[in-house]
C-alpha cells in the first residue's frame, strides 16, 4: 500500500543494461497512469534525454532542466520547479527534461555534503501536486542512479526476456544490495519482463526462470514485442497516440497492477 502520509509514489525505472525497454516503460507508463485520471510527472535523468526526446520536450530547447535542480542550492528550489516543468499534452502529465550535462555531476558533485539525497530533498516540494512521480534512470551507476534510487518508493526493473539481459538485473541487484546496508528501508522493486516473444522458446525459458526467481517480485503481466512502440518513438508520441494496440494494453494492466500495490 502507498504511505498514507505520502501524496505521491515515486517510481525509479532503471536496469544497468540497455536496450531492455528502461524509456519506452517510463513514457508508456506515464501515460497509461494518466489515462486513469492519475496526475504524473515524469522526470527524465539519463543524460541522453531519450524520454524528453520520445516526448517532443527537445533538451535545447529548454532553458531548464533536472540539471539544474541538482546544481542549485535548496533555497532555489522552488523557484526552479516552476521553471523546469513542461505540460506535455494531456494536462494530467508533466514532464522535466534531462540535460547532457547530467554527464558531468559525478565531478561536479563529488565533495558535496549529502549528495546522495538531493533529489529525495528536491521532491518533497512538489510530491502533493502529484500522484505519481516517475523517473527514467540512467543506465550506468552513479549519482544520478543512487539518487533515483533513494527517492524511490518503488524500483520498477524492466527486464528483456533474453539470457544476456539478465546479467543487467545482476548489477542492479549487487547495487540496490550496497544500498540496503545503509538505508532504513530496503529498497523496494518488481520486475517487468519486456519484449516477450511468444513464438520463441527461449523468451519462454527465460520468462519461466525468471518468475520462479522472483515470484511475487514480479509483475504480473507482461508487455510483448509491438512495432507500435518504434513507431510511437519515431513520430515522438506515446502508443496511445497511435490508436489501440495490444502493448498499450499491457502497459495498462500494468499501470493498474501499480495503482493497487
């Protein structure tokens, strides 16, 4: 169950392989939440802006970005927040866009006090607005990630149905692990396995391991391979923006799996 004393569940999306679905989940997911009359942001952290991109909320275009959050001081934040945020379309969500410089706050950021906690800090000021929080994680370990994962209520861990993808999960999990032993909570997570292809034996065999690993740390559906997706990708829209689809669906039912946790 959401903390009662909590207006808001942020999402972590994040696995330290690539190519697994990390974007398309975050922007699909956002929108899916959004279309059950849920109010979203959705904040883009990896420094290649691939969910601000999908979205059409191009980086330079933008005077300001999540970047900035974590460059000011907290006495700027909430002038900054009103800055940072774009209404993309639907009003129910907004989007914070990344920045390339992203790359560079693991320097700029190395002698800073409490550089770990920033962007749990940061949320506190804008979770009532929100039902939902969700940020798109960089794939890579770093400040960006342990933030991400900090401020988290949940960690939502999309995982390709393919043997070689799995050894992503295990570098997120020895991190999430590092974590734990320092936080006063475990971090929290379920798997979403992805790109699912039913004709294949080996998307079967993987999808069998991985429930009887994780069991109840899963997800309950599963989102398949749709050229929709591409698609969406390419015009800069969401699925949902290209009609009815079968990965649409699935990501509903996920989102719906999400609102009754």
């Amino acid at each position: 169950m959401k903390d009662k004393e909590r207006s808001s569940m942020v999402i972590a999306i994040a696995n330290q392989k690539g190519g697994v679905g990390k974007t398309t989940s975050a922007v699909t997911l956002s929108s899916a939440l959004a279309g059950l009359k849920k109010k979203v942001l959705l904040i883009d952290l990896d420094p290649h802006a691939c969910a601000s991109i999908h979205l059409r909320v191009y980086p330079d275009h933008q005077q300001y970005s999540i970047y900035d959050i974590f460059s000011s001081e907290p006495e700027g934040w909430p002038d900054l927040w009103r800055k940072v945020r774009v209404q993309r379309g639907e009003k129910s969500i907004d989007v914070v866009s990344a920045n390339i410089l992203l790359s560079d706050l693991d320097a700029d950021l190395r002698e800073k006090p409490g550089k770990g906690v920033i962007l749990k800090h940061a949320l506190s000021l804008v979770r009532k607005e929100y039902d939902y929080i969700v940020l798109d994680c960089p794939p890579h370990l770093g400040i960006l990630l342990v933030n991400s994962l900090i401020a988290a209520d949940l960690l939502l861990i999309p995982i390709q149905t393919d043997f070689l993808a799995l050894h992503g999960l295990k570098l997120l999990f020895d991190t999430v692990n590092l974590l734990n032993k320092v936080l006063p909570e475990p971090i929290r997570y379920k798997a979403l396995a992805t790109m699912f292809d039913r004709r294949t034996r080996a998307s079967l065999r993987v999808l069998e391991l991985m429930e009887r690993k994780m069991g109840d740390s899963m997800f309950k559906n599963v989102i398949g391979i749709d050229t929709r997706f591409r698609e969406a990708s390419a015009q800069g829209r969401v699925i949902y923006e290209l009609g009815e689809s079968r990965g649409g669906k699935e990501y509903a039912a996920v989102a719906k799996e999400i609102i009754a946790l």
